[in-house]
C-alpha cells in the first residue's frame, strides 16, 4: 500500500502523519539496536567498540589529548573519536545521535538531554609576562577597568558569563577582539594584544611555558562543565569506560 509520508505542500517539507509514525518506528529501531548491543557487550566482558565524544573547544587540546593517551592505554580494544564543536553543534550532534556524549560548558538540560556535572573550573585574568598587570599575586575585578580585553564571540555561554561577571561588578573593559575558541584568544594575550578571563585549567601548560601569566580573581569565578548525552541512550562498554575514566580525580580535579 502507497503511503504518503512528506507533505510537499509546505515548504520546507513537513512530515505527514504516517510520516511521523514511521520516524517514530525508526527511531525505536535505532534504540532496540543499541540496547541490543549494549547487552551483547556487556556479555563479551571486554571493553570494545567505538565511543563517538562531541567536545566544546575549550575544554583544550592538551586535556584531550591526555584523556585519549589514557583510554587508549588501558582499553586497547576501544575506540575514541572526538570532534570539536561550537557549543550549539555538541547539543546537535548529541540529540542526532552522532555523538553519544558531548562536552560543554554551562551544559543545559531538556526533555532530550540529560547533564551529568563533571567539573568547576576556575576563571582567572590571563596576561602576557610582560603586561603590566602581570607581577600581581591577586587582582579585583573592579582592577580590570579600562584594559583592552579579548573576549569569546558574544553568542557563546562563556562569553555571556564573563559580560555578566564584569556587568554585576560595575567594570567595563575595552574589547578590542573576540574569537570563538581558546587557542585564538590565548595566542591574542600572548603577544600583548590585551588580557583576558580564562578558565585555569587550559593555561597551565601556557605558564609553564612562559608564554602566560595567570592571577587569581576576586571575588572568584568558576565555569561549570558538564557530560551531556540523551536520556534513553544505551552506552556501550567503550562509552561506560570513557565516562568511568572522566569520573577520575585526574580528570575532575
């Protein structure tokens, strides 16, 4: 029997109802399939298969890489691909189901998504060794006023946030650039262009480098990370073992 399943009257193509009734029948396919191999790896006792991770770009190059080298070493019969993604796109990837966990900041649940908190990283002021600001041991933020600034583009969560911060202190800052990832704005502080409010974390190997210089903020400012992934999602064990591994003090610390 013929049925119809777009309505090609509307532009852009809608679903007709058996159109609909039929996505939800692949879609309950797609999620028996997954259980069913999740139960079949659970049987095999070993850790294989692929884990597909959807990763905001701040969460940095260097922690990847390290988590990657540690999930290699001990699940030599799994796989780990990541992509890095805007943070718009991680939620995208997840709910299309072409990523089974995403790592974002700020992360934000829905009837989809589920959050599992992961870390609080704490946000310090970034300068070049040679900046003025750079022999401090502390800094108020009501201190930052007037310096240029490079900031992430204003649609991301963390540049919303950083605005806010400065906003509630009463401080504005000359923005003379923004990007839309860290390794641009780190770059950007490194040769003198402005300072900055970065996460901690994803300096480190910057200051032990001397390319930066950090100083603490008061009063203090975290960014919250957190492990996203839809709610009725099957892990296998590669993707049980990733989320193990991200639960390590190592990792959250």
């Amino acid at each position: 029997m013929d049925v119809l399943l777009f309505d090609r009257t509307t532009r852009p193509l809608t679903l007709t109802p058996a159109g609909r009734l039929y996505l939800d029948f692949c879609k309950d396919v797609v999620r028996r399939r997954q259980e069913f191999d999740a139960a079949l790896d659970q049987m095999k006792g070993e850790v294989e298969g692929t884990v597909r991770v959807a990763s905001i770009y701040s969460v940095g190059l260097s922690e990847m890489t390290r988590l990657e080298g540690d999930f290699a070493n001990r699940f030599p019969g799994a796989k780990l691909e990541v992509d890095y993604l805007r943070p718009e796109k991680v939620y995208e990837a997840v709910l299309a189901d072409h990523a089974d966990l995403g790592l974002a900041s700020y992360p934000e649940q829905s009837k989809d998504i589920r959050v599992i908190p992961w870390r609080q990283e704490r946000m310090v002021v970034a300068v070049a060794p040679t900046h003025t600001l750079a022999p401090a041991t502390s800094i108020e933020v009501k201190q930052l006023r007037g310096h240029h600034f490079i900031g992430f583009d204003e649609d991301l969560p963390i540049s919303r946030e950083v605005s806010r911060y400065l906003r509630d202190a009463g401080v504005d800052v000359a923005t003379v650039m923004h990007f839309d990832n860290i390794q641009m704005i780190k770059e950007a502080v490194a040769i003198g262009s402005g300072i900055s409010i970065l996460p901690d974390r994803i300096l480190r190997p910057d200051v032990e480098q001397g390319r930066l210089k950090i100083i603490p903020l008061e009063p203090e400012l975290f960014r919250p990370l957190g492990i996203v992934h839809l709610r009725k999602k099957k892990f296998n064990r590669a993707a049980q073992s990733f989320l193990q591994l991200l639960a390590e003090p190592e990792a959250v610390g």
